[in-house]
C-alpha cells in the first residue's frame, strides 16, 4: 500500500466522499424505506453506531483504493467510472439481490441500495482516478 504515494490521499477523500455521498442519498431514498413495514428504517443516534459506521467506511476506503491502485492504468476520469461500475456488480449487486432473496423487502429496496452503490462507487472511482493522476500502471515503473 505504502508503494504507491496516492494511497494515502485516494483512501482519505475516498473515504469522505463515500460516507457524504451514502448518507445523501440514503436520507433521498428514506421515505420508500420508510414505506416498507417489515424494515424500519428509523436511526437511533448512539456513539458505538456511528464508530462501527466510521470503521467500516474507513476499511472499505482503504480496500477500494488499494484494490484501485492496483489495476489502474493512468486511463484518468473514464477508467475510474469502469473502475465505479464494475465494483458495483461485483460487490453491490450480489448481496443486494441476496438479501431480496432471503427478507421480505420487495424489490424496489434492493434496486435502491443498488442505485446508491452504483452512484457512490462511480464518484469514488473518478476521485481516485483523478487523484492518483498519471501514475505508473501496478507493479510498473514508468519510462523517463
């Protein structure tokens, strides 16, 4: 991790960027999550709550900009939206639809979290993207 000096940077502000971005747009989509009554969707502020939800943004951003630097290829902007949309299928989607599978939340919920994670991870993406700039592609020096 320590190879690559954007690390650092791409995990910290992909770390605020997705906790802004989850808590907007899940407050957008509350009163659909609201209106399913098998799923109350009313937040009890405690401390020990929000320091697992800090923790868990925390790692996540560090996986997601370790996982980024290690594919990326300098592409810039666009290859961060790839980098968004594939992230999304592979880690969104299928849990999503897994827990469609097993609660009884219908299907607008889990096409939510999707939509959520989807905006989340392209915006992620493009800010590491541009973040980590023109940098030498994994495991590669670059030529002077």
């Amino acid at each position: 991790m320590a190879q690559n000096p954007s690390f650092t940077k791409i995990w910290i502000v992909v770390a605020i960027v997705s906790a802004a971005l989850h808590m907007a747009l899940e407050m957008l989509m509350r009163p659909s999550f609201a209106n399913n009554q098998l799923m109350p969707w009313h937040v009890q502020p405690n401390a020990s709550g929000y320091l697992v939800l800090a923790a868990a943004t925390i790692v996540l951003a560090a996986a997601f900009a370790y996982i980024f630097l290690q594919g990326y290829r300098g592409g810039g902007a666009a290859e961060g939206v790839r980098f968004g949309i594939w992230a999304t299928l592979l880690a969104s989607v299928p849990a999503n639809l897994a827990y469609a599978a097993v609660l009884p939340e219908g299907r607008r919920i889990p096409v939510e979290f999707i939509a959520i994670d989807l905006v989340t991870l392209v915006a992620c993406g493009v800010v590491a993207a541009t973040l980590a700039g023109k940098t030498a592609p994994a495991g590669k020096k670059q030529a002077a």
